[in-house]
C-alpha cells in the first residue's frame, strides 16, 4: 500500500512539473500583437485592451483627431465616471477627488502621468496636458498604488506620447481658428539621428485665446489666455544591447491669463487688501447735517 501511494505521488508530481513547465514556456513566449489592436502600457507592460484586467478606458489616436481633443479636460468630458472638478483644477475618478477623501492632508488620491513622469496637481491646468503629440491617453479607474505608486489609491491617468520614428522623417501641423479668436498654431518634427538607433521628436505648440468674458470697465477680456507648449523626445534602441529601449522626453510649458484658482477655506477673520472708496456723503464731507423736522 505504501509503494502504490509512493506511485501516485510521484506520478502527480512529474504532472504538475510538466504542466509547470509548459506554463512557464507560454509566458516565455511573447504574444504577437495582430496590427489595429489597442496596446495598454499604463500597467508597465504592454497589453492588448482585451488582455488587460484593470478597469481602462482608451483615448487613441484616432479619437483625438476625430474629435479634435485639445487639453486633458476634453477627455474628462468624454469618459464614463470621470469628470473634472469646480474650475478644471482637478477631477474624480468614480466619485473620488483627485485632492484626497479626508480633511486631515492633502495627498492626492489620483495622478496623471506623462510619459511615465507624474505631473503636480497644481499643474493639471495650465501644465504640459495639452494632447497636442499624444500618442494616447488611458483612463485606469480603482486603485493602482501597486503599480503607479502612493498616489494612485482611486485610479490614473496615463499620457503617452508619440515617439520618434527611427527609420524616416515625419512631420504634422495643425492650425485652429474660431469665432471666439481662439487661434492655436501646431507643429512637430522627428525622424532618426542614427537609423534604427537614436531618434528625436520635438513638438512645440501655441495657442492665444481673446476669452468671451469682455470688461466694459477696463475693456478687454478678463479671461484672455496665452500659453506656449514645447517637448522634446529621444528613443534609443542600441543595436549592440538587443531588446533595451531607453525613452527620455522633456517639456516646458508657459501660460498667462485665465488661471484657474484653488483657493482653501478661511479658517479666520477674513481682511480686505482694498481699501474702500471715500465716503461722499454731506456728514462724510463736513457739511452740516440738516432734518427736515430741524427748527
């Protein structure tokens, strides 16, 4: 009885060693991606969108121009349980503010990522999220503090942009006129520096808005905005270490006018920086206070 347990035992063994085995094949195996499939790589690997077990919405290429996206706040709009916050300064994911759920700090709750760099949340508006150059954007709802790190309790946005080709010269350009004189003038340059090595990519884009919100005081418009968006990308694939890719981007944003102001409550009495205009009342004046009932 001893010698057919022992046989029973081994025979379930070499099973699982080679069930093991050809498990660990398969994974060896890369899975080929059939063209036209969407790609996920805000989970640091790269998936297909059916392949991928977080919650994900896709923003690709393809939408972007269709639908003319020009800021992340355009993909707010567009994507289910998200949406921005009071004046464009943040947004929730699934109800959860980007700012944090309670009122003993302020550690955000939810980051957005730019080619793997996470952007301040003073920055969301007014920073390097124009989608300009975007290669896509990918919406990861719930939590992803395991993967994106502390900051990602409620979810993260992922920004990907285009990278440089290495074997031609590319070249885009966009022009964008309204009624309102919104004018935004695009452009983006890359091609290789080393074939099938090392490419550059530089976009640069600028965008002046007159605003809608006019003062009859002062005239002009309060709301008037100016802003000037450059990026630079470089991708190496060195032929002498096969399957190292290294990807370095850099972006310099500025921005003037309609500035969107998060401003915290009082916790005080609240003091006027402005003084108040001169009274211009007869008493105020030193002129002598008459009644009509004064005899």
């Amino acid at each position: 009885m001893t010698r057919f347990h022992a046989l029973l035992a081994g025979s379930a063994l070499a099973a699982l060693l080679a069930s093991t085995g050809r498990h660990a094949e398969e994974a060896e195996t890369p899975r080929t991606i059939a063209p036209g499939e969407i790609v996920v790589t805000g989970g640091k690997a790269a998936r297909t969108l059916q392949h991928t077990p977080t919650s994900i919405a896709v923003t690709t290429p393809e939408k972007i121009t269709r639908e003319t996206l020009l800021s992340i706040q355009d993909v707010y709009a567009r994507t289910a349980n998200l949406s921005d916050t009071y004046g464009s300064a943040g947004f929730t994911i699934r109800g959860i503010t980007n700012s944090g759920v309670g009122g003993g700090g302020q550690a955000d709750t939810a980051s957005v990522y730019i080619d793997g760099a996470p952007i301040p949340r003073q920055a969301l508006y007014g920073g390097p999220t124009d989608l300009w150059d975007a290669q896509q954007v990918e919406v990861l709802r719930g939590p992803q503090s395991t993967i994106q790190g502390l900051n990602a309790l409620a979810g993260g946005i992922v920004i990907t942009t285009r990278d440089p080709s290495l074997d031609r010269w590319t070249g885009d350009a966009r022009v964008l006129w309204t009624d309102r004189n919104d004018r935004t003038f695009s452009a983006a340059l890359g091609g290789p520096l080393i074939a099938d090595e090392l490419g550059l990519r530089l976009s640069a884009e600028r965008r002046a808005n007159r605003g809608v919100i006019r003062n009859v005081t002062r005239g002009g418009y309060d709301d008037a905005m100016e802003s000037l968006n450059l990026r630079g990308k470089l991708k190496w694939t060195p032929s002498a270490l096969p399957g190292v890719e290294a990807v370095a981007s850099y972006n310099r944003v500025r921005r003037e006018g309609a500035v969107s102001a998060n401003m915290p409550a009082p916790t005080g009495p609240i003091t006027m920086t402005t003084a108040p205009p001169p009274l211009t009342s007869p008493i105020a004046a030193g002129w002598p206070a008459t009644s009509p009932c004064s005899g």
